[in-house]
C-alpha cells in the first residue's frame, strides 16, 4: 500500500473519529439552549433556572431557558429537543413524564423514548407527599386503603395529568390495594393543588415543594412521603415503607438528556458541567428551600434508571389496562 492511500486512510479516520475530539476540545463555543416542556413559572421552571444559573458560569458560556409546554408529560419539549442536531447545544431537562411515563401511556407520542435520547444525568430528586383533603376522615394510609374499600367509586384522586408519574403511581396503589377510586387528571400542580384544597378531589400525590406550603397550612392532611427516609420538614411524617407500603416508594426526579447521536465526550463535559454547578452551596441551597435534593448521576447510571422506570410504568399501564381517550 502506498503513502499516498495510507496518509488518505488516516486523514478519513482523522475526519470521521476524530470529530467528537474536536468538538469537546472547543464545546461549548457558544451559548447552550435549555429546554423545559412546561411552560414559565412552573416548579420544573423554576428549579432548571437554578440550575442554569451556575451552569453557565462553570461552562462560560449564556445557558439559555427555553419553555415549550404541551402534550403527554412535556412531549413536545421533548421531540423538540430529539429532533434537534446532536451538538451538545440543545438539551432536556425534565421530570420522568417526557421519558418514561409519557411514553407508557402514549405510544404515539412522537418519538422513541428508547432511542431518540443520550442520557446526559439525573441532577435532584424531591420526595413525593401523599395527602388528603381534611374531610376524609384518616391519618394513614391504611387507614385510607379500608376507607376506600368501605366506600367503593366515592374517593377522587387528582393529577397534573393523564400519564404523569403521579397518575401511574395512582394506577399502581389501585392495583396493589384492590381499591375502586376515580382517577380525576388536571392540566398541571396549580389547579389540581386548588381543586383539593376547595375539596372538589379526595387525594394526591405531589412533590414537596409545591405540596408543603398546603400541608405546612393546615389546608390538606400528609398521611406518607414516597421518599426511602424521613423529611426533616415533616418528621412526624412516616414514609410509604414505614407505612407498611414500600411498593409506592417513588421520588419526582430531574433529569437531562441530549439528542441520540451526541458525541460521548461532549455528555461527559455536560455531566461533569452539572455536577461542578450543583456542587456549590447556593445552588444546593435555593434547591433544598424549593424541597429539592441534588443528585447528580453519570450518564450511565441516568440510562439504566430510565430503561428500569419505563419498564415499571409499562407494566402498570398494561395490568390497569390504561387506555388514551
């Protein structure tokens, strides 16, 4: 073989392998769009700006919020963000709706979630409350589990959406306990939060921060947190194992993902990007006062946990016999 093929060889291998090279060398050479499929304002919102604060300091360059809400758990962000050039400069931060329990529920939902991401990691987790309107007359969740048996189809359990993880884990309880109680979904935390609090609905499940201040104000009952441990702003509080059902063990998660096709060593930059930013004590701080917990796994790590919860969720769609209207 001669120089000249050999040097030819070696310069189409330079081109073709040593790009993700290159481009971890120089990422990020301009500003990084941030994509949460809710819109402003929300709690999802509200902990990703957070986030991007310090991220953009510790990457040097603008981390732009861009909301685009809508469809099943976020899926519009999300195939937004799967349908965009796998840079680096376009990427997801969502809670589990746009990647495992939207999905369950809709199989049409647009994308893959299986194939159309590069998991990037999670980044915190908040433990779950599950509460009742003070007019249901018990203080645990055995307590509640023989009341709703004594009163078949009279108890309502709100959501923030068809298909959310809060809906699943509703499916789930029902399955698990036996019990007919109406799934009754709402168009995200805000109203399903008032609808209890007026007591046109009997149950939920909601994450700390948006949940504790109506807990905290007498306005719903906590009966159990879906956490492994106890929450320091809610001692008295037992958590669903303690409870006597560890099955409900579930936490509200954030995660962020990168277009299918991403280069390896610029999820890695991201990810080490994530884990200096949430490292510092200001942002663990303005998270902790929202109810969050940073938790920052490698991309990996986020990749198994995500192939696990669509595998659980599937399973629960299927047993419940879910079906999209």
């Amino acid at each position: 073989m001669s120089k000249l093929i050999i040097a030819a060889l070696l310069f189409a291998a330079y081109v073709l392998h040593g790009a993700d090279t290159v481009d971890a060398q120089t990422y990020p050479n301009k500003p990084i769009k941030m994509v949460v499929p809710f819109p402003a304002g929300g709690p999802t919102d509200a902990m990703a700006r957070i986030v991007s604060d310090r991220l953009s300091t510790v990457l040097g360059q603008s981390v732009v919020i861009e909301n685009r809400g809508g469809g099943a758990g976020g899926s519009i962000g999300a195939k937004f963000v799967a349908t965009s050039d796998p840079d680096g400069y376009t990427i997801l931060i969502t809670p589990g709706g746009a990647l495992t329990t939207g999905p369950a529920v809709h199989p049409n939902i647009g994308y893959d979630a299986d194939k159309a991401f590069t998991p990037v990691g999670q980044v915190m987790t908040s433990p779950l409350i599950m509460a009742v309107h003070p007019s249901v007359p018990v203080k645990t969740v055995a307590e509640l589990v023989a009341y709703a048996k004594a009163n078949p189809g009279k108890l309502t359990w709100g959501s923030q959406g068809f298909g959310t993880a809060p809906h699943l884990l509703a499916e789930l309880f029902k399955l698990e306990e036996k019990v007919n109680i109406l799934h009754v979904p709402y168009r995200g935390t805000a109203p399903m939060l008032a609808a209890i609090v007026a007591g046109e609905i009997q149950i939920v499940v909601d994450p700390m921060f948006t949940s504790l201040p109506q807990v905290l104000g007498g306005k719903i009952n906590a009966l159990a947190v879906t956490s492994s441990e106890r929450v320091p702003k809610l001692p008295d509080i037992p958590t669903v194992k303690e409870a006597g059902f560890p099955k409900l063990e579930n936490t509200f998660w954030l995660g962020v993902v990168a277009p299918a096709g991403t280069p390896v060593p610029v999820i890695d930059k991201l990810n080490a990007a994530f884990r200096d930013a949430l490292a510092q004590p200001e942002a663990k701080t303005r998270l902790g006062n929202l109810g969050a917990s940073v938790k920052v796994s490698s991309p990996a790590e986020f990749g198994k946990f995500l192939s696990a919860e669509r595998e659980l969720w599937k399973g629960v769609v299927q047993a419940a016999n879910i079906k999209v209207k």
